[in-house]
C-alpha cells in the first residue's frame, strides 16, 4: 500500500508538472484563437482529400473558408450515416484517410445511437486536455485542500461489441481509459477489474467498496453529476452489506459478479476491522454530510453539471456538505469543444484545435448561413456546427450555447439546451433550463425530493398539453397532491414568459403531472444500458418522443 502511494503521488506531481507546461501551450493558442481555428481546418482537409469524401468535396483545392462553405453542405448523421456504415464493414480511406481505431457510440437518449468514428490523432488530441489540462486547473483551483492521494473515477472501460470488420464500438471515455489502464491502479481506488464490469449496480457497489477502504481519498469523478448521486443513493441502501465486507474482506455472495471476478478482486482486500467500524459509525449518524466524514482529505467533485444536470446538485450536496463541484469540460463523443478553469462557474473556453467551428444564429439567421468565431455576438445564442478530426464535417452538434464573454480570443460559452430536448407545441421553445427551474422551484415549495422526471407532448387533448412524469421519494399527500398540476403550471409560466403567453392565449392547456413508482428511472436506464450505452455516459431523456421502449416503462409504472 506504501508503495502504491508513492507512486500515487509521483503520478499525480508529474500530471501537475506536465500540466502547467500545457497550460501555457493552451494559453498561447488562445491568443489567436481565430487563426489557429483555421489552421486546425486546414489539417484536416490537407490530412484527408485523398479520402473518398475529400475526393468528392474537392478538398485540394479548397484554400479559404468561403470555399469550404461552397464545396461542403452542412450534414446531420444521417447524411454521414452511410459512409459511417461502410467504414464498420471495414472499408477504408472513406471519411478519412487515418485508420478508424473504434466507434464511439453516443448516449442514444434522444433517437437511435450513432457510431461516431475515432481514430489515434483524434483520441490524443483530446486526451492532452482531458488527461492532463484538467487536472491541472482541478489543482489550481483546490490547491489549499489539495492532496497527492487517489481519487475515485466512476468509469469504465467495457467493450460494447464489435463492427463486421471487428473495429471495436465503445463510450468514449472508455475509449480513453483504455488508454492509460496500466496506470489506474495508481491514480484511481478502484481496481481495473471494477471497470471491466457491465452491470451497473454491481460495479457501483464495488466503486464504493474499495473506496471507502481508503481514507485519504481525495477527490470523486466521473462523466455526469447524476452517477455522483447514484453513488451515493447505493451506497446508503447497502450499507450494512458494504461495512461486513470491509470488516470481513471479502465480497459478500449476493453481489451478482463471475467467479474468476470475484476471486481476483478478492485478492485484493483483507479484513479491516477497525475501518470497518469507523465506516458503521459514520453511517449511523445519517447521510447528511457522509463524504466529508468518510473522507477527510475529500477536496471536491469532478463532473459534468449544469442546465438540465442541475437537478441533481442539492441531492448530491445533501450527502457531500456541498462539497465544490468542478464542471470540467465540453464535450461530446463527436469532439471536445471546451474547457472551464473556474470552479465557481459552469462556462466553457472552446478549444481551437480539437475541432474547427462554425455557429448558426439562433436570431435573425438566414437557412444554411453559418459565421465563424470572430463574427459572435456577446449574449447572443447559437448552434455549434463542428468539422472534427474523425470523419464528421459541418456537421450541427444540434447544442444550442450562449456566448458570455470572451477569454483572450476565445469565445467563452454556456451551454443552453439539446434543440431535439426542447418543449415547442407552439413555438414558445420551453427549454430543459426552464423545465429544471419550474421543477426545483415547484419540489421546494412542496419540500419533498425529486429522483428525476422526463417529458412528453400530449395531443389527446385541445388544446395540446405537456405531460410531466415525475419519480418523487416521498410523493405530496392531500391538497398539495391535488394542486401539483397547477402549482408547476404556474412556476412553468414564471420561467417562460412565452409558454405563459401561450396559455393566456389557449394555445396550450395545463401542463399534467403523472408520479410514477419507486424504480422507473432505473429500470429505463436499464434498457439504455442494453442498447450499449456506457453506465458512466447515460442521460435520462428530458423529452420522449420517439423513445418507445422508455415510454413503455413510463406507462407501465404511473402511479397517479
């Protein structure tokens, strides 16, 4: 364990180390931000016009960006789609002239999944920031609390399956875990045997299991604040099962796991009494506050939050004691577009050279017309059109960011909303902002807590409403139950002056609630593991439209 430690905080030093000189290669770059955009454009077109698409397109001679404009059309994943499927049969120099080193699947929560191709230079490109410009501004900014200890990474590095041609299909951030397996042992608490497992609920059982057997951790990560909770919500429900099998040091015979499994990580424990009986303690005087006595040199949270992650933040501080929570980044499996050096705050710097941009107008712009980042409007909105490293060109990420100020040349923006994840019977675009403010206002005035909630249009009725499926921990009794509909109606209108507009109007009736049984969250995220998606890469969808499997599940468990 000594050794282990040593070699923890060698690890991290050297991150620390390597860190600032990228950092001052990232801060030169966004100097002229726009000018090196352009450069990243022109080595991905000189780097693939051998390619079928290049042919095509004529890259070779495409010497400004007007003339990349003219040549290539803007073009959803359907437009890619059938290149993308010639290249999992393994034809090659199709999108691209580089080697397709796997797919990348995406979340799939809002239409079918999509195979997004990755090759070397796109997943290194990417990892510079992610592996090593991150922590150094996790370090900046909690340096007074800093320690050099483990953290716990709530990842994995599971193989979803394979293409025709055998290319390897996997979440990204297994992707880039793959990686660096050999040296996870010493940057995270859990073995990389946990991160092979599958089943979510038994790889968070045993994340928790072996990081409560260190006390000095020192941070807890991964993709989404919502696993954070998750975490958290298992840890509380098993905590008898969790602190015999630190007294015990032994994985107890009813977690679901393959024997070769067990055995290995078993190796890997010993009985502990006395920090078995620390951890009884803590538990025994309730979950409030539990991370920061678990773990003392627990310093924050790393994870994606913010807009609709939102509602997960006062449930994840109710067992953390409001530990700080660092958003780290933009990003998508199609690209990282940016990254946040402040901890106070839930805004992105875009990144020049992971991919080349291009933003459609939200106000006032013409069909097809894009502008580029030296043309962006303080405060106005727009859709990130991205050309990436991997095949995808002019290609709308379907995000919708504000730009909020202006970091050197870079443009610093805020997420908003999905454009596919949006409320528009009527054109009053009720976004997830407006959703999660409407909610979180309504559960406070009510004070019971939210598990987590999706959408859908209703047209059953005249005018059309919206239905709002809620997952409550302890549902309103009585009148408060009876006034549900109208309360968040209410709160609704108060977040979105047009949806208000639109019911002065009768354009739209009275939203409806419908609460639903202990455990439909889970059992939808169930389904989206099936299809592939990463346990660590999930998100609920914020509006069922096509999604008829998780619809299913909603109908089947409404409990009012």
């Amino acid at each position: 364990m000594e050794i282990t430690s040593l070699i923890s905080k060698t690890l991290y030093l050297s991150l620390i180390k390597f860190g600032a000189i990228e950092e001052a290669a990232f801060e030169r770059k966004l100097k002229n931000f726009n000018r090196n955009n352009i450069d990243t454009l022109q080595k991905i077109i000189e780097r693939n016009k051998s390619s079928e698409y290049g042919l095509k397109h004529n890259f070779k001679n495409i010497k400004s960006i007007e003339e990349y404009k003219k040549q290539v059309p803007l073009g959803d994943y359907n437009d890619f789609y059938p290149y993308i499927e010639r290249m999992a049969k393994g034809e090659k120099n199709i999108l691209v002239s580089e080697p397709i080193e796997y797919f990348s699947h995406t979340s799939g929560t809002t239409g079918r999944q999509k195979l997004i191709p990755t090759t070397k230079s796109s997943r290194r490109n990417a990892s510079k920031y992610m592996a090593v410009l991150v922590n150094r501004y996790a370090y900046k900014n909690f340096k007074e609390n800093w320690s050099l200890n483990r953290g716990l990474m709530l990842a994995d590095i599971v193989q979803s399956s394979y293409t025709e041609a055998d290319i390897p299909i996997r979440s990204g951030t297994s992707g880039g875990f793959n990686s660096i397996k050999k040296i996870i042992p010493y940057l995270y608490t859990s073995p990389l045997e946990v991160m092979k497992i599958s089943d979510k609920q038994t790889a968070l059982y045993l994340h928790c299991l072996f990081a409560l057997k260190d006390r000095s951790l020192s941070y807890i990560s991964s993709v989404f604040i919502s696993n954070i909770l998750d975490f958290f919500r298992l840890m509380e429900k098993n905590k008898k099962e969790l602190t015999k099998d630190i007294r015990e040091g032994r994985i107890n015979r009813a977690l679901p796991l393959e024997e070769k499994v067990r055995k290995s990580l078993n190796t890997l424990l010993f009985p502990d009494a006395s920090r078995g009986e620390e951890v009884s303690k803590e538990f025994d005087k309730g979950f409030n506050g539990i991370a920061r006595r678990l773990w003392p040199k627990l310093s924050y949270l790393m994870a994606v939050t913010g807009a609709n992650f939102s509602i997960y933040d006062s449930e994840v501080d109710y067992y953390t004691g409001s530990l700080p929570i660092y958003s780290p980044a933009y990003a998508a499996s199609e690209a990282l577009m940016g990254i946040n050096k402040a901890s106070r705050k839930i805004s992105y710097i875009m990144i020049p050279d992971t991919a080349y941009y291009e933003f459609i107008p939200l106000e006032n712009g013409k069909e097809g017309e894009t502008v580029s980042s030296e043309d962006l409007i303080l405060g106005k909105s727009y859709e990130v059109v991205i050309t990436n490293h991997a095949g995808l060109y002019r290609y709308p990420m379907g995000d919708v960011v504000k730009v909020i100020d202006f970091y050197k040349d870079a443009p610093e923006i805020e997420f908003l909303y999905r454009k596919n994840q949006l409320l528009n019977m009527v054109a009053e675009k009720t976004t997830e902002e407006h959703i999660t403010h409407a909610i979180l206002e309504t559960m406070n005035k009510l004070k019971v807590k939210l598990i987590d909630y999706t959408t859908s249009p209703d047209i059953a009725v005249s005018p059309g409403r919206y239905i709002f499926y809620l997952e409550l921990d302890k549902p309103p009794e009585g009148k408060a139950l009876k006034e549900l509909d109208k309360l968040l109606d209410n709160e609704l209108r108060t977040a979105n002056p047009a949806y208000d507009r639109a019911r002065k109007g009768n354009r739209l009736s009275c939203l409806k609630v419908q609460l639903l049984l202990p455990g439909t969250f889970n059992a939808i995220k169930e389904i989206l593991y099936k299809k592939g998606v990463s346990k660590n890469q999930l998100k609920i969808p914020r509006v069922l439209n096509k999604n008829h499997q998780a619809m299913g599940i909603i109908k089947e468990n409404i409990q009012r």
